[in-house]
C-alpha cells in the first residue's frame, strides 16, 4: 500500500493488498489481500473487492459493487482463478463480476475503458475487449467474449458461451443465444440479426463509403430471399469478390471460427 492512498477509517484493507499512487477508498469499502488498485482508482462507498483481483489505474467504481468473487458455477466450487480488469473502466452501482474457473484459463478478463452500469452482471471465464458498454441490468452467463467496442441494451440477457463481434449491438430488452457477427445489430427474444450497427458505426465515424461496402456484404452473407446457397458458399463468395477488405474479412473470420453456440442470423422471410 502506498502512502499517497486515501482510505476512510470505516474501510476494511486486508494486509497483503497493493494500492497505487492516489487511490481513494470510501467508506465501509472492503479490499482483499491479494488485490492490487492502480494509481488513481476510487472507490465510492460499500464496494467489495475479492480473491485475485487486479484493477486498472483510473477506475471509477460504485456502490455495492462486487468484483472478483468466486464464479457462481457448483462444479468450480472451492476452486477460485482470477479477475483482470483494464484501466478506466467505470463500475456503477450493484455491479458484479466474477472471478475465472480453472476449466478456462481461471481468468475472466475485462479490457481498457469499459462502461458498465448499474446492476450488469459478467459471468465467471468471460474475455471482454477495449470500450465495452453494457448497460443497465445487462447479464452476462459465464465464458462470454465481447469484441472491443460493442454495446448491449438494457436488461438484455446473453446466452453462456455465446460471442459477440467488435462494434455490434444488442438492442435492449432482448435475449441473445446465439454468435453475433461484429458490426452487427441484433435484438428480440429470442434476438436475430437485423443487419449492420449503422447508428453506432457513424458515431464512430465510419463512412458513407465503408458503410456501403459493409452493407452489401452483409446482404450477401445473410440473405432474406429463399433459396440462397449455403453459408459456406456465401462465405467463400464474398471473400473471393472483398478480398483485401479490411472490414468484410474482419466479419468472415468471425464467421469461420469454431463456436459453442450456433450464429445469431435473420428472421426467416414469411412466406
């Protein structure tokens, strides 16, 4: 612990805990001896901290929430890895995160400057990228992967196991079980590919230009007319007519890897 830490005197520091320059722990927080805060972390009020536990520098985190505890999963039960998480990164309030399983690395592993709001939940094993936002009443089932900046809606819920592409989107209120492929905008319940995040690529300044190469891409790859040829062939076409795309390859590896789960797609045309 260093010097500079400041520490409410209802706050409980196990000894054995590592705080970094100008960390702030408020009032009846409770930090574990093998937790490590980097330089400026601040912790409100009432926040649990728990086993193998390393957080950034610059971490914002709320009240009552609890980060690093044993992985809600029966089978791993005695048996606690660890949990990882990025710089600035905002925790809000009743926020949970579960520590790793030995069956999976025994990490779950949060990156840079993610966003997660009151009473989200990220389950045991999960691997989430750089500037993830999931917000308000999020649940996260344990061995997720979330690419970087992607974005889930509001008291949605996420299949274990279950990918998630980098920069795609969950609309609010869904139930996703299923691989959404990145760029991608998905919702529902059970959640089906819309087709491409164009709200949330522009915010980001992706152009009409790259847009429309997406675009065409994406209705390529996900048909609504009946007959189309298989996903393979779908694959293979479009990667022979946007080689060099950075984008479309992006999406086509992703649809190339094995998975667990089987791949969020349209609704099917009514006939």
């Amino acid at each position: 612990m260093t010097s500079s830490a400041r520490i409410h005197p209802s706050a409980v520091v196990e000894e054995g805990a590592r705080l970094g320059e100008g960390v702030v722990v408020g009032p009846f927080c409770h930090i574990g001896a093998e937790v490590e805060l980097g330089d400026r972390a601040r912790l409100l009020s009432h926040v649990v901290l728990a086993g193998r536990t390393r957080i950034g520098a610059d971490a914002e985190i709320h009240p009552f929430a609890s980060l690093g505890a044993a992985a809600q999963d029966l089978k791993s039960r005695g048996r606690t890895g660890a949990l990882v998480i990025g710089r600035g990164c905002l925790v809000r309030e009743g926020v949970t995160i579960n520590a790793g399983t030995p069956a999976d690395g025994g990490e779950t592993r949060i990156g840079d400057d993610c966003a997660f709001l009151a009473y989200s939940h990220i389950g045991h094993d999960s691997r989430i990228g750089d500037g993830v936002v999931l917000s308000n009443n999020v649940l996260l089932g344990g061995h997720v992967r979330i690419g970087d900046r992607a974005a889930i809606g509001g008291a949605t819920v996420v299949h274990q196991c279950v990918h998630i592409g980098a920069q795609a989107f969950v609309a609010g209120l869904s139930g996703l079980e299923g691989d959404l492929v990145p760029f991608g905008l998905a919702g529902g319940n059970r959640a089906h590919l819309f087709g491409l995040n164009l709200v949330g690529l522009r915010r980001r300044g992706f152009s009409d230009a790259r847009l429309a190469t997406l675009r065409e891409a994406f209705r390529r790859l996900f048909p609504q007319e009946a007959g189309a040829q298989v996903l393979a062939q779908r694959i293979e076409a479009v990667a022979r007519d946007f080689a060099g795309v950075g984008d479309v390859e992006a999406v086509l590896a992703f649809l190339r890897a094995e998975r667990a789960r089987p791949l969020c797609a349209p609704r099917p045309a009514r006939g």
